[in-house]
C-alpha cells in the first residue's frame, strides 16, 4: 500500500503489533513506528494522530487519511447502586451494539468484554443466545471496550486503572479464536495495557478443539468453562454444545490444559432452581471434579425475563457449595454484581434491540 494515492482505508486497531510493523513497512516508513503508534494508542490512550508528538507533521495527517480513528461510542451505561460495576452498550459501525461490564473489586478493576455480537450457542438460560449470531467482532471492537472502560475508569474512579479481564461478556470466544487471541496479546503487551496473562480469562461453553488449541499457545491465561450440569441428560437440556462435547470429554480437554499451562480451570455453574440445584447434583458433580486441578464458582442464576429459569433460594446455594467442599472441590459462591442493570449477560442490548424494533415499526 503506498501513501501517495489515496487507497482504501484501514483498521489500525485490529492489527496486530506485527501485522501493523508491516504495514508501515509496505507504505515505506520504518517498521519501529507500529509500536509508537500502538503505544500512543494503548499506553498513553491518545484519540488522534495529531497527539502522537514523536511522529513527523506529514506521516500523523496521511495517517488521519488512510488509518482513520474512531472513536469508541457508549450508546448507553449503566451503574450499580453501589457504584462497583458499570455495564456499557458500545454502538457498532453496522449498528450493532455489545455490552461491556466494569467491575470493582478489593483487589482492583476488572472488565467482562464481548467477543461477538449475539452467540450462536443458544444456551437455554442466557439472554446473549436468545437471537444467534449477528458476527464476530473485530480485534479493534474489542480494543475499543477496553479504551471505552478506561477511560471512563480514569475520569469517574481516580485513574484507576483497569488490571484484569475476562472475555465473557456475549459470544463464544473460541468460535472467534484468532481475533481473540489478537486481542489478549494486544492488552498483555506492557507497552500498551500491559495486563498479565494470569489477570486474563477466557471463557467458553465447552468448545474442546479451542481448548486444545488455546493450551498450546503459550499463554498461561485462566480458562473459565460454563459447566452448569454434572451429567449429560441435565446438561444436554440447558446446553446445545453438550451434544458435539459431552462431559467426559470437555472435563479430559480441561485436565490437559490445566497439564500444559499449570492453570487451574475454573468451572462455572449456574444454579437453576429445580434443573441442577439439588444434593444428588452436588454429589455427581463432585464425582465427576474429584481430582481434577480446578475451582468451581457457583452463581445463584441471574433470571433473563425471556426464559422460565429462576435462582434457588440461598440456603440452598450454601448447602450446594458445602456438598462439593466436604468432598474434596473446592468452591466458591459469587459475589453478586450488578443487579438492577440487566446484570446477566446480554439483556441491556437486548432490550436496546426490542427498543429500536419497536421505534422502527412505530416510527412516529
Ligand atoms: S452462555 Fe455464553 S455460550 Fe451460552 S449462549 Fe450465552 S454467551 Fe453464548
């Protein structure tokens, strides 16, 4: 690509440090400004090309021509009561949106990213699965949640600054590996964001090929695997994946991470009144753990007003963490984030997308 006519734009955000090194290579600048462009971007968090002081006047303003920036947009927000979590809708090119969660915890800011638009696992108690796969986002969609919590981060909590993340907002993150993975190298990078693959986790309904493939790369990043049911009847009933990956196999995959990486996988499991609450699905669960380098987090259900799934009472939450402690899993029950700002995953975008639907068919 060369400077001088003008070409088609690119996306300088869904590049990767070595896919942007030759990208200045190709339009004849030294391949060392990838890294003071990124570092402006994601270091610093500059929003243009005129700030980035250590480029040359001519290079900043092609790049404004043939690199645009966009700017992250928050279309809405939401803040918790007690100000510790902040969920985000960010507006999309298409017009699209995915949501973005902020949380504070004692050890510091965590944030839940997207990683598609919609899911196409159709989970039966989850919001995000409810309409399917609109696309993957690109590696720049999910930068642009990180800026877009940043930010907000610096200006509304002190600068705190943003130390772990979790892809776990809507979509399969395995089924989008490669912008995914382009995206966690991005956010590691300590010129950039600079967060530890330790603080970084992933997580995934139970895509086994993914797993496999994720051990191999040479991050040692937490794997979060939705778990949600000890047997396959009971998780076939809730979890379409269950049918491609049964138990058995998606908990062998889970040991052979843990056996690469030295990672302890964490289990989740949503507690559903009546479907996988009860002390016999305690104890099969611990049967099927038992032994295994794991930790299973235990979340009472965050009801989606579209599905019939409500959450136990407590009690029986606490006795169902006891019954895996006593035999030997170690749990843990969630702290509860979020409630009263469509806190399960995908219900701010979806009531954004039955409020556009409507204003569209009734635009007066
Ligand atoms: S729980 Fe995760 S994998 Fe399942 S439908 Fe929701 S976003 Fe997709």
């Amino acid at each position: 690509m060369r400077f001088g006519g003008m070409i088609s734009t690119v996306d300088i955000k869904s590049m990767s440090r070595e896919e942007c090194r030759s990208f200045f290579e190709s339009v004849g600048e030294p391949g060392y400004r990838a890294d003071q462009v990124l570092e402006w971007l994601y270091g610093q968090r500059v929003s243009s090309y005129e700030d980035m002081t250590n480029l040359p006047r001519l290079l900043r303003a092609k790049l404004a021509e043939v690199a645009p920036l966009r700017s992250p947009e928050v279309l809405a927000q939401r803040v918790s009561p007690s100000g510790d979590t902040v969920k985000y809708l960010m507006g999309l090119t298409d017009d699209n949106a995915v949501e973005a969660v902020l949380m504070r915890h004692d050890y510091g800011l965590s944030l839940c990213v997207s990683s598609q638009v919609g899911c196409p696992m159709g989970c039966a108690f989850c919001a995000s699965g409810i309409g399917g796969l609109v696309r993957d986002l690109t590696c720049g969609e999910m930068i642009d949640q990180m800026l877009a919590a940043s930010s907000d981060a610096a200006e509304r909590l002190d600068g705190m600054r943003v130390s772990s993340l979790v892809v776990m907002g809507s979509g399969e993150p395995l089924l989008n590996y490669d912008n995914v993975i382009k995206f966690i190298r991005l956010v590691n990078w300590d010129r950039g964001f600079g967060i530890g693959y330790r603080h970084i986790a992933i997580s995934t309904c139970g895509i086994v090929p993914g797993i496999l493939r994720l051990a191999g790369e040479g991050m040692p990043l937490t794997l979060s695997v939705s778990l949600h049911a000890p047997d396959d009847v009971t998780r076939s009933s809730i979890m379409k994946v269950n049918a491609a990956y049964p138990i058995s196999t998606l908990v062998k995959a889970c040991g052979q991470y843990a056996q690469i990486t030295g990672r302890r996988v964490t289990y989740e499991y949503a507690l559903i009144a009546g479907v996988n609450d009860s002390p016999a699905h305690a104890e099969r669960l611990a049967g099927v753990l038992r032994g295994t380098l794991c930790h299973v987090n235990l979340i009472p259900l965050n009801p989606v007003p579209e599905t019939p799934y409500v959450r136990p009472a407590s009690c029986v939450v606490e006795a169902f963490a006891s019954a895996l402690q006593s035999r030997g899993v170690e749990a843990t029950i969630r702290r509860e984030m979020g409630c009263g700002i469509d806190a399960a995953c995908g219900q701010l975008r979806r009531r954004w997308v039955s409020r556009r639907g409507a204003e569209e068919a009734d635009p007066g």
